[in-house]
C-alpha cells in the first residue's frame, strides 16, 4: 500500500526523483535566454558576427559529446552501460508480462512455504514492528541451477505488490578502483528511492557470490583491495544503517555454498534467513510436466507420470527444455501434437546428442545389438533400484548404442546391493559378447571404467570390501594432508595389494553372476538381439511386452516394516 502524502511532500519527493531534469531543463533556459538578452543590446554588425561564428558551435558540441559516451561505454562496459540492472515497478511488471503468479511457481513447494511467509512479511510489517520484532532484511537462495531461484524471486515481488530491482554480483567487478563501491550504493540509494515512492523495494542480486565471497589479504596490485572495499560497502548497505525503516529487503541467489560468502553477510541482520531450492521430487516433476505441456499442444494419451519417473535428477528448467525440444521434434516429423515418443526422443537428445546416421556392417550391428541387449536383460532382472526405459542401437555422440534405465526415485545413499548392480550392469555388455560373439569388441571400454571405479570405491572408501578393512585408504595416497617426504603416501605396499585383489575379486564375482545369468535366458537374450537389428529402438512398453511373454519379473526392492 502506497504512504499518503501532503502536496508539499509529493513536491518534495518529485523534486528528488527529478532534480536531474530539472537542474538540465533550467540550465538550458537560461543559456537561451541569456544570449537572447545579450545580443540584443549589441548593433546589427556585430549581432550578424557572432551569429555567424556560432551557428555551428552546439552541432559540434553535440557530435563530440556522442562520440565521447559511445567510447566510454564500448571501451569500458563492452558495449553496454550498467545494463544488467533493471528495476520493474509492479505496473511495469505487469505491462511487460513479468509478473509472476504465486500459483505458476511449481516444483519448489517446500522453498514456497518458506518464501510465502517472507511475503507476508513484506505485506504486514507493521504488526511484526508493533510486537517487537524485526522486520526479515535479506533471504538468501541457494540450490542447483536451473531450479527456479529468480524465478521465486519474481513471485515473491509479485505478490508482495513491491518493485523488483535486480542486478548480477559480476556487475560490481569492473578494472577502475572503485567503481564497484560506488555501483553498491548507486544500487541501494535507487532501492530506497523506489521504497520511498512505492512502500518498499526488493533487491535481487543474482549469483551474489561473485560480490560477496570473503575478503582476503591483498597480494599485490590493489584488485583484492578494490574487492574488499565492494564487499565492504554491501555490508554497510544491507546493514540498515543507510536504510533503516525503508522496508527494503534482499534477496540473494547463488549456486554456490553458503561456506563460499562472506561470515558478516551471513549475519543475523543482513541475511535472516536461508531458503535451499532443491531439484524437484516425483510429485514436483508430474506437475511440472502438467504445467509446461499445457503451453504446447500435446497428444492426450502422453503418460505424465512415467516422465516424471524417467527425469529423475532433472531441474524445472530440463524439464522445460525436454517439452521444447519434444515441441521441434513433433513439428519436424509434421505431427500436430506432440507424441510420447517426441518426449522420449528430447530426452536422449539432450542427454545424449543427436542421432548418427553412419551405417555399420551387419557384423557390428549383430555386437552392438548384442551388447545392448546383455545391458539391457541383467538391469531389468537384477537391479533393484533402475527401471529400463529403452534400448537403443543407434550411434550417438561416441555410443553405438544406449540402454536408457533411471532410478525410480531419487537415492540420496547407496547400498552395497546397489552398487554391485551398478557394476554388473556395467558388465553385462562385454558378458553378453563374451559369450555370443567370436571375441569381444573395444565398445566395452567406457563400461569397464565405471565398472572398476565403482569396485575400487566400495572397497577403499566405502569399508564395502569382505577382507576387514574399514576406512577410506585414498585419504592417505591422495590428500595433501598426508604426504611427506618423496614416498607420496602412509599406505604401505602390502595394503595396497590387499585392497587391489579385493577389488578385483569383486569384479570376479559380478562377472560370475552376469555370465550365468545370460546362459539362463539365452533364449531372451537372442530375442532382443534380433528385435533390436529390426527395430533399431526397443520402448518402455515393447521392452515390458517381451519380458511379460517369457515371464519374467523385473526385480523390487523389498519393503521394509515400518518401526
């Protein structure tokens, strides 16, 4: 709600705001009127020489003015001035269509609850005053990219009813000597002006850890220096003694940790409070989808919840990108809506890459397809976290083929279990040319590094190993902490042997476990290969259709009684 003021405060207040244009407007009448005045009390002869020497003496003022900003800015600012920083006042949000409903912001609804009471706040600050409290100063928002921190921010502005004044922390970083201080206060002193006019103001500073990571001792040269004094001023600001009682607040965002930005900013006073927006859960997905496919046209038989099933791991703006992309897709196949299998391509596009059209002999399409169908039966069968979502021979990027499997849900820890799945199947490709073909293919390459990575992990970090050893034995070959002298490491060369031949009996027994169980479904195994040399691409449904037919099962994990 705007403040009510007398005729004399808004003239006030309009003479603030304007005083620029004003000064301008009055220095320009008089320099009008004064020579006016001037030459009229001169005779004729003398009017018509001065007339004539300084008819052309504005037009060159002007050109020299223009040439000396466009240098100033190109040569400073790359072409632009202090660009980056626009303030949106509601109804201009609202005229360039930037207002942000607080129902449109999905996919974040723990961070939501958090940032509406910030919103309430903003609303009623005054209740919180007469009870004694503080008004909340400043909200810090961290999580990956992509997840929807400006665009939270945005809400927060939206339904607060305040201007929105934003600006990117590398903003303040520039060559001369103290023009990131004098850009803090530029930034803040136009904050509590709009806070003056509107009621108050909120200032976002996108990726604030490029102006607020922790001072140091300057080396040399005067840079550290200049970025102390930056950062020194932004405390000062958001420290309420240049703003106090102009119900400004600040917002930050970064993809950093907290741990990276100054102690003092993280203060009770400057930032009160902390917001994590994290990536999105299955519920948070399935609406996300709803939401972005309803901005396109898409076919009605499009199964939701098994997108968001198949994104895991994936932020609100992949999963924008995915709907997008399946958008060029359909209308690239001249489709009016978007298919299912439009969304299925969009997500190994962006994943993957594009789809190769090199040809391959039929003999390495038979080992591909092979390969793929081996990876494809042994984590259907024996993975207890991974659905399989679809197979595929096709080349690309550096894969010749690509079996496509995601966790069901997010796992935030690993069992041993797990892991041991992970490694076969990792194996299961070169198991199954092993076993099918003439001798195995240089295509197992990349599955043998995740597969021993994987083993050493378990067994020299993770105490997941049969032999007693507990502990994480790379700290004491790979931290700095540790060394000494030239040995390079405390671990002796007996140990090393051990935890080595652990790893390598692990991979030994994952090994077993593949091949026997590819002898077992022989007949499975060639039914894949064979569907893949026709199809090129096996989906979700063809892939459950066949397993469904030879009676199969794929593994669950075992629910566990509840205490």
């Amino acid at each position: 709600m705007k403040p009510r003021r007398s005729v004399l405060a808004t003239f006030k207040l309009f003479a603030i705001v304007h005083w620029v244009k004003i000064a301008v407007g009055l220095v320009l009448l008089a320099s009008i009127l004064w020579p006016v005045f001037a030459i009229s009390r001169l005779d004729s002869y003398q009017r018509d020489y001065i007339m004539a020497f300084t008819s052309l003496t504005p037009l060159q003022s002007i050109l020299a003015a223009v040439a000396f900003v466009f240098l100033y800015q190109y040569f400073l600012f790359g072409g632009r001035g202090f660009g980056g920083l626009t303030t949106l006042s509601p109804n201009e949000a609202s005229r360039r269509g930037m207002r942000v409903p607080w129902n449109e912001v999905i996919g974040m609804d723990e961070a939501k609850q958090e940032a509406w009471e910030v919103v309430e706040l903003l609303r009623d600050h005054a209740k919180v005053a007469q009870m004694g409290g503080r008004v909340l100063r400043g909200l810090l928002l961290m999580g990956p990219p992509g997840c929807g921190k400006t665009y939270l921010a945005k809400a927060i502005a939206t339904e607060a009813g305040l201007p929105f004044l934003a600006a990117s922390g590398a903003e303040f970083n520039v060559v001369f000597m103290g023009t990131g201080g004098a850009r803090v206060r530029s930034l803040f002193k136009r904050a509590r002006l709009m806070a003056e006019i509107h009621g108050g103001c909120i200032v976002f500073l996108d990726e604030i850890d490029a102006v607020g990571r922790a001072r140091a001792m300057d080396i040399g040269f005067g840079a550290q220096t200049d970025y102390n004094n930056t950062v020194n001023q932004l405390l000062v600001e958001m420290d309420g003694l240049q703003s106090m009682g102009s119900n400004i607040v600040i917002i930050g965002a970064m993809n950093q940790a907290e741990a990276v930005l100054d102690e003092a900013l993280l203060r009770p006073g400057r930032f009160d409070r902390k917001l994590y927006v994290d990536l999105p859960g299955l519920e948070d997905r399935e609406k996300l989808f709803q939401f972005y496919l309803a901005k396109v046209k898409a076919d009605s038989s499009v199964d939701v919840a098994r997108l968001a099933r198949r994104s895991v791991w994936k932020s609100p703006a992949d999963i924008q990108n995915i709907v997008q992309e399946s958008a060029l897709i359909a209308t690239r196949n001249k489709r009016v809506a978007i298919t299912f299998k439009d969304l299925s391509e969009a997500f190994e596009r962006i994943d993957m890459g594009f789809r190769r059209s090199r040809k391959m002999i039929e003999e390495e399409r038979r080992d591909v397809a092979y390969h793929e169908a081996g990876h494809l039966i042994v984590v259907y069968l024996l993975h207890p976290t991974d659905d399989v979502f679809k197979a595929s021979i096709y080349m690309r990027r550096s894969s010749l083929g690509v079996v496509y499997h995601t966790p069901r849900q997010e796992r935030f820890v690993h069992r041993r279990d797990m892991l041991l799945a992970d490694i076969k199947a990792s194996l299961a490709g070169y198991g199954a040319e092993k076993l099918k073909c003439a001798s195995t293919t240089s295509g197992v390459s990349a599955d043998f590094q995740h597969a021993i990575t994987n083993a050493h992990r378990m067994v020299w970090s993770l105490g997941m190993g049969s032999n007693g050893f507990v502990g994480d034995y790379e700290l004491l070959i790979g931290s700095w902490a540790f060394r000494r002298g030239a040995t390079g490491d405390h671990l002796a060369d007996t140990v090393k042997a051990k935890l080595n031949e652990e790893t390598h009996k692990i991979l030994q027994e994952c090994m077993r476990d593949v091949e026997e169980l590819l002898r077992q479904e022989d007949a499975l195994l060639e039914r894949f290969k064979d569907e893949l040399l026709q199809k090129n691409e096996l989906e979700y449904d063809e892939i459950e259709a066949i397993f469904t037919e030879y009676g199969k099962q794929r593994v669950l994990p075992t629910p566990t009684a509840s205490p």
